[in-house]
C-alpha cells in the first residue's frame, strides 16, 4: 500500500500580471513577447538555465526550414528571432542559415526577453495551479528562494508537455490507441569534423549506416538517422539514436532513457569515425541537457 500525506503552506502572492506564461521554449517567448508589446503585464517561468528551450538546453542542431525551396513563409516573431541570430552568427559565417549555435541563440532570447520589460525567472518550475470553477487563478512555482504564487488574467502553457493545462484538470490525450508515442532523442555537440573532406567524399551516411548494421556495429540497429549539421567553425551538432518508449511526463521514464542514450553514444562516436570520411577525429564535447521530445500530451478543446 502506498502511503501519502497532506502537503499544505501558505504562501506568498510574489506577482499579479496580466499574462503568466509556464515554460520559456519558442512557444512561451513568442507568447510573452506578444502579450508585453500590447502593453500587458507579463511573469516568464522557466525550469532550466537558459530560454529558448530545444534550440539551447535541448541542442537541436537545425531549425526546420522557414520556406518552401522558393518563397520564405514565417513571419512575427519567428522572423525575428532568426533574423537576430543570423546577425549574431557574423556575416562571415560558414553556417547555414538554418543552422543553430545554441550560445548565438541564448543571447538573442536574452537580448529580446530584457529589452520587453518582461518580468522572468530562471530555475522556476511551475509545479501547479490553483483553479476555481474551471478557470486558473494562481500558478504555484517553485524556485530557490521557496515556493510562491503568480495571479494572472490569463495563464500560457508553454512547457511542452502540457503540464499547465493538466494539472488545472484540462482534458488530454496521450500517444496511440496501442499506447505507443514517437521515440525522442538525446541531441549532442561534437568537435574536429572535416566538412570539406566529407563533402569531397561523396559518402552519404545512411549508405554507410546499413554497412555498419550488416557490420553488428550498433546494439540498436535504427536506420531513422537524421545525422550531424556543422554549427560553429569547429563544432557539429548531433541529432542520432531514437529513445523508442520514452515519456517525457514521467521522470523514471525520463531517466531511464537519459542513461540508456549517454550510454550509446560511444557506438555512434565509432560509426562516424570508422565508416564517414572526415569524421576519423570526432570528438564528443557534450550531450544535451534537456530531451528532445517528439511527443506529449494533446490538450484537447
């Protein structure tokens, strides 16, 4: 039988603003962005040590394209924001213009989210609402200093997993009919890859990748390989391995697969060197911090 108790303080009202917005992801920025430039009060919350969400913490290595081959197609916030960072990078930069260095990225959200009057809070993890005849009141967080509440007219869910929206009673769905979602994956940066080798080389990876299969090189043999994207002069950014069952509102699910992911990247490090010409010195400098999570919970409404 699982014992339980009764957790109960008081405590303080830190904020009354018009807008409060849980998680400071792309989704949550453009939103507090939005809402403070019509002139509405606005509080930020985010759990980790930087904004921008997959694009910093979660190092994903490219933006999806903004356009159709042709024509660009974004605008609002999101052409700002990559507008920004192609100015961060340097207009000598070799990198794509998709191409995101996670650093170049943090300062853009910083530059934009101080420059809006925005009040924020890293390391503050909303932990949950307070809600009265179906509508939030307060959001309870939690942050270094203690635990304290935020009042607001309107209340953003911007944490990715929908956790604002569950947690005030909002009806969700969650994966399949057979319980299966769309695996994520442990995104990482790595150093010492010669670009212009492997492009003289002619070499695709996923040609290669089924050589080391036949090879037994993998334990896993996924041939779902999104592969490597240059960001920096000397630094590559890694999208490989699929964590299959994870789930990301679930924390011993999260944990068993942050140490199942670390653990494969060895294999990964060796199948660059060994089977992809201009990888022979890749070197790791660090995985993510953050998951890169496919699939979550769908509010429904």
């Amino acid at each position: 039988m699982t014992k339980s108790i009764v957790f109960s303080r008081e405590i303080p009202v830190r904020h009354e603003v018009d807008v409060f917005v849980a998680g400071g992801g792309p989704g949550g920025i453009a939103a507090a962005l939005t809402a403070a430039r019509q002139g509405k009060s606005v509080f930020l919350a985010e759990g980790h040590t930087c904004f921008g969400g997959m694009g910093t913490a979660g190092m994903v290595p490219v933006f999806m394209t903004f356009g159709d081959g042709v024509n660009f197609l974004a605008e609002g916030i999101g052409r700002e924001v990559l507008d920004a960072l192609t100015a961060e990078k340097g207009a000598d930069s070799p990198l794509s213009a998709n191409s995101i260095p996670a650093e170049c990225l943090k300062r853009v959200y910083d530059r934009l989210l101080g420059e809006s009057g925005i009040e924020m809070s890293l390391m503050t993890q909303m932990v949950d609402v307070v809600a009265k005849d179906g509508r939030v009141e307060q959001a309870i967080c939690h942050a270094k200093t203690g635990f304290f509440a935020v009042s607001a007219k309107m209340f953003v869910d911007g944490t990715g997993d929908g956790d604002l929206a569950a947690l005030a009673g909002a009806p969700f769905e969650k994966a399949d009919e057979d319980g299966n979602m769309m695996p994520g994956t442990l995104t990482s940066l790595w150093a010492d890859v010669d670009w212009d080798a492997y492009r003289s080389s002619g070499v695709k990876v996923h040609d290669v990748l089924f050589k080391a299969f036949e090879d037994g090189h993998f334990t896993v043999n996924d041939p779902h390989h999104p592969g490597m994207w240059r960001v920096g002069n000397h630094l590559t950014g890694g999208n490989i391995g699929h964590a299959f069952g994870l789930d990301s509102t679930d924390e011993r699910s999260l944990t068993e697969h942050f140490i199942t992911a670390r653990s494969r990247i060895p294999e990964f490090e060796s199948f660059y060197r060994k089977y992809v010409p201009g990888f022979e010195n890749l070197e790791l400098v660090a995985t993510c911090s953050l998951f890169g999570v496919r699939e979550s919970r769908r509010i429904m409404g």
